[in-house]
C-alpha cells in the first residue's frame, strides 16, 4: 500500500483575536516594576545584627516576588490562549469535504472468499466504516445514490442486484464528476471499490485532475471461473440438429457435467472435457423442426450467472421470394429451393400485381424495362420494409431504371461497358460479407464480367471489379447488380459467392430470431403478424413484462430490443395474450475472464487495502487536534504552584 504523507499546518487557534489580550501582561510587569517602598531609619545603639537580618530577609521577600510575578503571567497567558482555542490539523482538514464512492456490482464481483461475495463484502465494510452523520453520494453501474446517509440506502445496499454492465474509468470519472458540487473550494474524493478487472480500462485512465482518487480491491483468492460460452444449432438430415456448446475456463483434462432441459425438462446429460488452453465444446443431438425452449446448466463455485445458457428453436418462419425474371436461366430456383423459403417466379407478362403483397423480397432479373405501373407497387413495397433487388438486361431501358432506382436512392445507371473485367474485391464489413469468411481472402477464383453499367449512387459497395467500378452495390433493403447476370455475360451464378450474395440478401428481409441474443446489443426481430393501428406486441417471462420499440408493416411487425430486457431468460412475444413465438437473452459473457489489472501501475491515484483502511485515513485528514484543554489544566497548575509559593515561600 502507498504511504500517504499529510502536509500539517504549524499552531493554528479558532478565536484568534483573543490573543490581543495577552498585551494585559504588561499591566502586571509595570506594576511589579514600579512598586516602590520606602524605608525610615531609626537610630539605634547596636543594629549590627538586625541589618543582616533585614538584609536576608529582603531577599527572600524579592525572590518570592518575583516568582509570583512569573507565575501569574503565565497563569494569564494560559488563560487567554485557552480560550484562543489552538489546534493543529492537516492542510486539507479544515476544507469542506465531498465524498462520491463508486461501487461496483457487476457479475464478476459474485466471486466470493470465504462464502460471502466480493459485493457483499463491499456493502458490509462501507456500512459498517461510513459515520452514519456523513453525507456522501454513490452510485454503480446502474443506480444513483444524491447526497445521502448510509441509513437512507442500508436496505438499498445490502439488496443490490448484479449487473450485467461494466463501467470504464472514463465512464465512472465523468458520472463523478457530474454528482460532485461546482465548489471549487471543497476537496472531491472518489473512492472506487471494484474487483478492477482489465475492461474498465481502455489504456488510459483520465480522472478529473480536481479529484482525489482512492482505489480499493477486492481480491479473490482463487482466480478460476468456467463458463458456457455460447451455443450453435447446425441442421443435419432427418430433421435432426446438432446442438454445439461452446465453454471456456476449465483444467485440462477437467471433466464437468453439462445438462441440456426443454423447460423444465431435463432432456440430456453429458460432460465437457476441456483441453490444454482452458477450452471445451460438446455436442447435444436435438429435433430439427420442433419447438425448444432450451436451457444449458453446469455447477461452478466461482460466478454463478455464466452457468446456464438459454436459447430457443422456434418453428421455421419460411421467407417469401417472388423472382419477375425474363432469364431463361434457373440460377434463382436452384438458389431458393430450401425449406427456408417459399420461391415463386413469374415472367413480367405473367405477373398478378397482388402476389406481391405478402412478399419478403422481389427480384428483378433480366428485365428491359420496368412498367410505371410495376414502380408504383414496388416504391410501396420497399417503403413497407421488402426487400428489393435489381439486377438489369444487356439491353435495358436506362431511362426507365433510372425514373424507378432515382426515387428509391441517389442511384442512376449511366452508360455501358463492353469490356473485360474481374470481379476482385469483396467489401468484407459489408452486412452481407461480415460473417461469411473467416479471414480476409485475396486467392479466391475471380468471376469474369463482359458487359457491365457504370453507376452513380450512395449505396455502399459490396462487390466492385479490377478497375474499380462496382459490381453489387446496396444495403437496407435495396441491392443492385451493375451487370446482367446472364452466362453469355458473366460466371458470377457459377462463382461460390453467389449463394452467400442472395442467400444474405434474403435473410435481410425477414429478421428472423437466432437461437439466442445478447443482453445490452441491439437486437432487431420480424415477426410476421398482422396487428390493428391499435394494437402492440408484448414481451415477458414468468414475474416480467415491457413493450419493445416496434415497427409495422402490412405483413410483418419488426422488434427493436436495446434497452430491455435486462434479465436473461426465455421470453414470449405476445400478441393479446396469444404467444407468437419465443426468444432467448443471455448475459455477455465479458465478465467471466477473470482477468484483473495492476492497479500498482496506475497513475495519480491511490490505493488502500481495505475499506476500513481507506476510511480511517479519510478520517485523520479531517482530524483536528485541539490543545485548549491542555491550557486549562496548565493555569489550574499554575493556579496551584502560585498557592504553593504564597504558603511556602517566606
């Protein structure tokens, strides 16, 4: 621990315009001085031995003098710096103090010592070192505490609740710095009690230089936590999956038992064996087409919230895609003849305009044209949230692209390019490209473009050829090909990124839910239902409820989760009462590394053991050592030697 040197202030006194007093001394001193006595001789026959008695005694008589005239001055002076009041203090002690305590709650404070959590220990030593008259503010990740006394949030404080959210330093300075007074007078202490893992810090810790940082953590002994990781379903044959769970934090060699319930139903069992880098996955065997409300559990003594998982498979929504093609080639059958979508595809002679209705996405392929009655319906299309993609004909009309891409986008075609090119570069954060390779690839087989169209948009790439140009370029349900993707044009349907390419573009559409989601992201969900202008969805599990952010569409209401829930778990999307489906939200798992920083090599902030430790040096700074009873008793002495000196002295 860091030693504190506490600069002191030399004698100080509270009245000090009482020692204007002490020029009263004078008073006795002149009288001392100028007490004069006279002496008449008297003649006498034999004085010989009387003068030497009188000589004597006139000594005696000046001494006793003399020490009574010290004595009362002091007595005086003793008396008047008693009531000055003196005291020495430190510099800061005589300052008004604020006190801003920061307390972490998150997940990883559940680690525990000696069966009591590290959170717990926190709230117990600050209950039980905070002086109950002390007015202090505190807060945690989430709660706020204003100017209040320990009584105020003793029942506050021993119910708090985990917290899925972590604060960084920059973070827990600036709400500090927003509960601390605008005085610039008053002393500012920050006190941090936390386990202090590594993601509070960002490299650089940028504390208000105004305010006194003291640092306090809390330490577990044992640094060992395993945790279910996350989870991937893989559909097999025979309407069978595979279920693979992923965790970390275990020994090698470590076998843990794993158990996988629908509900409440214990369903399988089997053990995590983990390898030489602290990881394990094992594989459950589930149905492929029905309904599971899963949930994952393991015994840990170290962090409890990581040791169950939740997901959820619900029956497949299928995603409807309508194909207005004049290509004689099949490329979109064979691309959207999975049981995942309902694929139809009609010639523009042959469309019926209400099939477009309850369509998820409409590619036009091929077409020369684009019939002013068709834009209408597909402008109303896109604005209801379909996704629309366009990939155009060697010979299409321009002009008639362009009236219908221009009042969708800033996005016109101009003129054509007969030329080679290689399709080379792959925008790899592209929405449609961001979890589709592992890495970065530059060896992969470039498809060949004969014919292509310039084109002069603020849609973002996500294909572009060797000189440049773009191939595909499009987001948030708007994607458009420069180029025919005709054989005598271009290898592109031959290419394996094609199926990636639409397959995405589809899955776009319809968003639907994964087995599970992360608390704290934002999440977006289609569900398909048709509700009144009246009408909302609900959300909730057994003891809780909300209404997410929502959006609706002729066929479709589409989710926005941010903000709620903030309690992992299987939830019910409702509609009147009526479940429409599940979905699954489960804690980060951030918390789980156990990885602590080296607060030791933190700059301009102090460390302390304890709580205890810190509050007892917090309390010698506002000591004030008060002297004026030292002064009292010293003129009751004095008091006393002078009556002493009086019986004593002759």
């Amino acid at each position: 621990m860091p030693i504190f040197d506490q600069a002191m202030l030399g004698m100080q006194f509270k009245h000090p315009e009482i020692l204007w007093a002490l020029f009263l001394l004078v008073i006795p001193i002149l009288i001392h001085l100028f007490q004069l006595r006279r002496f008449t001789k008297t003649p006498f026959t034999n004085v010989a031995m009387l003068q030497k008695v009188v000589s004597e005694s006139r000594k005696s008589n000046t001494l006793k003098k003399w020490l009574l005239l010290f004595t009362r001055l002091l007595l005086l002076a003793a008396i008047i710096i008693a009531f000055a009041q003196p005291f020495t203090s430190a510099i800061t002690a005589l300052q008004e103090k604020e006190t801003v305590v920061y307390l972490d709650d998150s997940f990883s404070m559940q680690a525990k010592n000696n069966g009591i959590s590290l959170l717990e220990k926190a709230v117990q030593d600050l209950i039980k070192n905070i002086d109950g008259d002390t007015e202090f503010s505190l807060f945690t990740n989430e709660k706020a505490f204003n100017n209040v006394r320990v009584a105020d949030i003793q029942n506050s404080l021993l119910s708090l609740p985990y917290s899925y959210k972590q604060l960084n330093f920059n973070e827990i300075g600036l709400k500090a710095k927003s509960m601390f007074s605008q005085n610039n007078g008053t002393v500012k202490n920050l006190v941090v009690i936390s386990d202090f893992q590594e993601r509070l810090s960002d490299g650089n810790i940028n504390l208000d230089s105004t305010l006194s940082a003291y640092f306090v953590p809390m330490q577990v002994r044992k640094v060992q936590n395993i945790s279910i990781d996350s989870v991937f379903v893989e559909t097999n044959v025979n309407d069978q999956a595979t279920l693979q769970v992923f965790l970390f934090g275990g020994n090698e060699d470590e076998a843990l038992p794993i158990s996988l319930y629908d509900g409440d139903e214990l369903i399988a069992k089997t053990a995590a064996k983990f390898k030489s880098n602290g990881n394990a996955e094992v594989e459950f065997t589930i149905p492929a087409s029905e309904e599971l409300n899963g949930r994952l559990s393991i015994i840990d003594n170290a962090l409890g919230y990581d040791n169950r998982f939740f997901f959820n498979i619900n029956p497949k929504e299928k995603i409807k895609v309508l194909a207005i093609s004049e290509s004689d080639n099949d490329y979109l059958n064979r691309l959207f003849r999975g049981n995942e979508f309902d694929f139809q595809k009609y010639a523009l002679n042959q469309l019926d305009y209400s099939n477009l209705d309850d369509k998820n996405v409409v590619i036009l392929d091929n077409l020369t044209a684009i019939p002013s009655s068709l834009q209408n319906i597909l402008r109303t299309f896109k604005n209801d949230g379909g996704t629309l993609v366009v990939v155009p004909a060697i010979n299409s009309d321009l002009s008639s692209y362009n009236t219908f891409l221009s009042s969708l986008s800033t996005t016109q075609f101009s003129e054509k390019i007969t030329s080679d090119a290689q399709l080379t570069t792959i925008t790899f954060d592209h929405p449609l490209y961001r979890n589709v390779f592992e890495q970065e690839v530059t060896n992969f087989q470039y498809p060949s473009i004969k014919e292509y169209f310039n084109i002069q948009t603020g849609l973002p790439a996500a294909l572009s050829m060797d000189g440049g140009n773009a191939f595909l370029v499009g987001n948030d349900g708007l994607y458009v090909f420069t180029a025919p993707l005709t054989l005598d044009n271009s290898n592109f349907i031959n290419s394996p990124l094609i199926v990636p390419t639409f397959y995405n573009m589809a899955q776009s559409s319809l968003q639907t839910p994964k087995p599970y989601q992360t608390l704290g992201e934002t999440t977006t969900v289609d569900i398909s239902a048709q509700i009144g202008n009246d009408d909302i969805l609900e959300v909730s599990k057994e003891g809780y409820e909300f209404i997410p952010l929502q959006q609706t569409f002729p066929n479709r209401v589409r989710l926005t989760f941010d903000q709620n829930p903030t309690e992992d778990g299987i939830y019910s999307i409702l509609q009147n009462n009526q479940r429409l489906q599940n979905i699954s939200f489960n804690y980060p798992r951030t918390e789980s590394q156990l990885k602590y920083l080296d607060i030791g090599t933190l700059e301009n902030v102090n460390t302390m053991d304890t709580i205890s430790e810190l509050f007892e040096y917090l309390e010698a700074e506002s000591n004030i050592t008060a002297y004026w009873k030292w002064f009292v008793i010293l003129a009751l002495l004095l008091a006393l030697i002078e009556v002493l000196i009086q019986k004593f002295v002759t």
